[in-house]
C-alpha cells in the first residue's frame, strides 16, 4: 500500500494527546506554550491568538530544541509542553509529531487549529489591530 498524507497524518496524531481549543487554552493557563505556526499572511488576514509565540513553520525544530543555537528563550528544556497551532489543525498535527521525534515528547496540536480557536470565542488579537 502506498503511503498517503492522509496515512501518514494519521500515524502522527496517534503518537499524540491533542487538545481541543477549550483544553489548550487552559493548558496554557498551567503552563504550557502555544506556538502559532501560520504563515505572515494568515495571520495578518485572520489575526492571532492573544498571547502564542509565533514561530513560522520551517524554524520551528531549531527555534524549539533546547540544543539548538538558533532557539527561542522559552526553549529552556525537553519538558515544556509545547502546543502547535496550525490554521485548521493538519499542519500542526505533523509539527508536534517532528517534535517527538526531537524529544520534545510533550508536544502536541490543537483540534481545528486557529479557526476553531476562533469559533471557540478564545482571545484573538484582531488582524485591525495586528496589522
């Protein structure tokens, strides 16, 4: 059988606990990062959650290895718990499974990602005020 995204994207969400909005939010209230992945242009046309460090998709390993020279301060360890948002919940999926395998072993996704972030009613910074 070949390998598809889709089995592919399925193996990676198996290796994770992901949070819907409501849990992520409250994760991040006990400690937890989230990360925004979404490209400039999305985020300046959606706007961006209140409060996550954005980190564009191809830095993300090098930002967040606690090894890495090129790391954000937050990147103090391999215990962080680390939640990847995406625009609806693929790319994020993936993102998080990467960090498995760097030993980020608390990563994960949100479910629906920045727009059901959105629906949910969270804290968005509006893409007005962000521009």
């Amino acid at each position: 059988m070949p390998v598809t995204i889709e089995r592919v994207l399925a193996t990676a969400r198996a290796g994770l606990r992901r949070l819907d909005p409501v849990q992520a939010a409250q994760a991040v209230e006990h400690g937890a990062r989230l990360i925004d992945t979404r490209p400039q242009s999305q985020r300046e046309a959606d706007g961006e959650i209140l409060g996550a460090l954005v980190i564009e998709r191809n830095h993300l390993e090098w930002r967040l290895d606690p090894t890495s020279p090129a790391r954000v301060p937050e990147a103090a360890g391999h215990d962080t718990t680390w939640i990847v948002v995406c625009d609806e919940g693929y790319s994020s999926s993936l993102a998080a499974a990467s960090l498995h395998a760097i030993g980020l072993t608390n990563a994960t996704d949100v479910i629906g990602g920045f727009q059901a972030w959105k629906r949910a009613g969270l804290p968005v910074v509006d893409p007005v005020a962000s521009a």
